[in-house]
C-alpha cells in the first residue's frame, strides 16, 4: 500500500533562513542576552549588558555579533560605546517563524480553493437572527469562544456590526454559523479597520462551515476597502487560529492575562490581516535594517 504525504507547504529558503535563526539561539548566552535586549525600553550598552549576564566583555561582545549577523539586534557606536537595541521585525518575525515550522501557519496567500459545495454563505436577514444568537451561546458553552459568558442581544449585536459584513452559512436549509465584522473605533483613520467573529454551530463544526464563512468575510471585506482585519482568540482554540493563518491572517503576538473569565486570567492571541495578504505572509524580514 503506498501511503500519500501531504503537500510540503514550508518553502526551502524559508526552512533555510528558519534553521540559520534557530541555530544562532542554540546558545544559552545568546538566549539571555536576546531577551536582555528585547525587553529594554531603549538601546543598552555592551558593557551594561557584560554585567546584566555575568560574562566578560570579550564572550558578550562575540555572542552580540552572532546575533547581529542574523539581524536579531542592531549594533550602533557612539564614541567609545557600542549600543545594542533589538530589530523591531524580529518581535514578530521569531514567533512566526516558530509557528509556520510548528504547522499553524499555513504559508499561502488567502484563500482555500476547497470550499464545501454543500454549504451557502448569504447575507444575514431578519429571520436569521433566533439562530444567530442560539449559535453564539453554543460558542459560549465552548468556554474558549469569546470572553462573553451571556448572549448579547439582537438590539447590541446590530448595533455594532457593519451593515455589509453579516453573513450566515446555511446547510440543508439549516443556518449552521455565522461571521461579522465590527469597526474597532469611530475615528475616520480607522475607517478601514475592523475586528472579526465567527462562530459554528453544534453538530457542524469540522465539515468547513468556518472555512466557508472566513472566506466570504475576508473576500468581501477587501472588496469593500477594509485593509486591517484583526480577531482575538484563546491560544486553546487551536483550531481557530489555524482557520484564520489560512485566510491569510498572521499572528502578531499574545495578550497575557488580558482579562478574567468565570474567575481565571486568559490569554489571547492577536492575529491580523492585511489587504496585501501575501505580502504580510511572506517571510519576516528579520535582516532588514
């Protein structure tokens, strides 16, 4: 029997540039001076940094220069003094590195071709909305949903979604889930930015009703001129943040203890789209100056 492997969807180049990161924090001085520096306000000197890890200068000064060299920080001199400060991209550049190698970035621009033929997605309409908030509490029931612990009304959910951004999916006549998109402010800047939601009933999940909603949401959303889309989601609801990497989200960091839920601190991860989403899924530059 021949067993058939999946597409390989990690480039080449990409695994090179990923292995050459990973190798040069295969040291733990260069671990801790990494995270030294990455967590400064500012720039540090070579020598408070000789200090703040118990080495010599000579050992922090050769470490430094590995981790220039793959372009984790920047070195400037100023008279005698050598100032080390982190690269801005490589904050987000390392966790994705370390998510597209652990699978949960799916390197392709938006969107999946493999769309389900069973499952229509249409706007949301007046009948629509029994089903839209008995969903929204089975998405609750979940407990790694939303921070929500009570279905919103019809009157407060209408009242903050966009207009044009509201959309059921429907199987055998039977509304399966739902998607909206919510302005993040009332500022004119952000105009074109939204924050997203979807959720999939009981007894759908698993056969691509998310997947289905997603793209609809992400592809009308372009149309209609938003170029931020950004969603919050428990780091447990693994399956979510998957669905979104493959619509052309990226994650761009985790909210620790955000906010209390039945008691407990959650965390969230923040991911965003960008209308150029191929480009935002390229590799991170992380030897850009």
């Amino acid at each position: 029997m021949t067993t058939t492997l999946p597409a390989v969807g990690l480039a080449p180049e990409d695994a090179s540039t990923y292995a050459e990161w990973f190798a040069c924090l295969a040291d733990p001085t260069r671990v801790r001076l990494l995270h030294t520096v990455a967590t400064q306000p500012g720039e540090i000197t070579v020598g408070a940094l000789t200090e703040a890890i118990g080495v010599s200068q000579s050992t922090c000064s050769h470490h430094l220069r590995k981790l220039a060299d793959v372009g984790f920080v920047r070195l400037r001199k100023e008279g005698t003094a050598t100032l080390v400060s982190v690269n801005p991209a490589c904050c987000t550049g390392l966790p994705h590195a370390a998510d597209a190698v652990m699978g949960t970035i799916v390197t392709r621009p938006c969107c999946p071709t493999d769309l389900p033929t069973d499952v229509a997605v249409r706007p949301l309409a007046d009948d629509d909305w029994p089903d839209v908030r008995r969903i929204y509490g089975e998405g609750i029931a979940t407990g790694n949903a939303t921070f929500e612990t009570e279905t919103p009304s019809r009157r407060t959910l209408e009242s903050k979604w966009l207009p044009g951004h509201r959309w059921v999916a429907v199987v055998n006549g039977r509304v399966a889930g739902w998607a909206a998109a919510t302005s993040v402010s009332a500022r004119e800047c952000y105009s074109g930015v939204a924050e997203t939601s979807v959720y999939v009933g009981d007894g759908f999940r698993g056969r691509g009703v998310g997947k289905s909603l997603v793209h609809k949401q992400v592809t009308a959303a372009d149309a209609d001129g938003l170029w931020t889309l950004q969603t919050a989601i428990f780091p447990e609801n693994r399956a979510s943040i998957a669905l979104h990497h493959s619509a052309g989200y990226r994650t761009v960091g985790v909210r620790e203890r955000i906010a209390q839920h039945h008691g407990a601190w959650r965390d969230t991860v923040m991911l965003e789209r960008r209308v150029d989403s191929a480009s935002v899924l390229t590799t991170p530059d992380c030897t850009a100056c």
